[in-house]
C-alpha cells in the first residue's frame, strides 16, 4: 500500500485506504473517515471541474506533522491522509482523511480534527472552473 500521507494525481482507493489501516493493528475498535466530493455546483453557480494546486514540498510536510500530531493528540494507531491535485469533475472524489483508534471517539474526533486542520493549514488551493468564469476559492474550514 502507498505510503499513509500522500498528494497525487490520480484517483485513491477507499476500500485499499481503509484495509491499509486494518492492516496495522489487530488493537483498532474503531475507523473514522471523511470522503471529499467534487460538487457540480459552489456558490450559486454551475461547477464543470476544480483544479487542484499546492506548494507540494510544504504541503507534503504540513500533512505529515498533521498526522504526527493527531497520533499524539487523540491517541491513535494510524491515520491515512490522502488529497488529489490536478483536475477533478463532479462527482469525483478529492481528498480523504482515515483515522484507527482503540475506541470510535478517538477515531471520530480525529478525523474531524483533521479535515479542519488540513483545510486551514496545507498550502493546497482550489479554482472552480464553471461556465460564468473561473474562481480562487477561498480557504474555510
């Protein structure tokens, strides 16, 4: 399995994401995961694709010590940190966030813990590509 924080191009696996994490302890009660989506649709108006650009050495990093410290913080056995770049479309999946704990609060709190941080601190951006015009969105977490 690749390594458990990566940026990349082409589209991941949940189910090979999700095993990757089983595979690293037989102790995990719980796994929490968040899925992002690409909408067809952002700020009123029609979306037909996102690109995805990040400072790729400084966001590799960022996500790394983000893993590092929810692994302190709340207690886990693993997380996975997963996050596309490039072109996705509607429907396609763009970044995913997996946390294995002994217990579900643990898992769950550090998964949303995650998402939120990552959105706040990883130098990755997004434009929304749509018929009315392109679009920088905005970072919020």
């Amino acid at each position: 399995m690749p390594d458990a924080v990566r940026l990349q191009l082409e589209d991941f696996s949940l189910d090979g994401e999700i095993a990757a994490l089983r595979a690293a302890s037989r102790r995990i009660g719980g796994i929490a995961a968040f899925l992002g989506c690409a909408r067809d649709f952002s700020g009123g108006r029609a979306v037909t694709e996102i690109h995805f650009d990040a400072y790729e050495t400084m966001a590799l990093a960022e996500l790394q010590t983000l893993r590092a410290q929810a692994i302190s913080r709340f207690g886990l056995i693993d997380a996975r940190l997963v996050h596309r770049l490039g072109a996705v479309h509607p429907g396609d999946d763009i970044v995913l966030i997996a946390t294995a704990a002994e217990h579900r609060a643990p898992a769950l709190d550090a998964c949303h813990w995650l998402i939120d941080e990552l959105k706040a601190r990883a130098p990755i951006w997004k434009k929304e590509i749509s018929p009315q015009g392109n679009a920088w969105v905005t970072p919020h977490p």
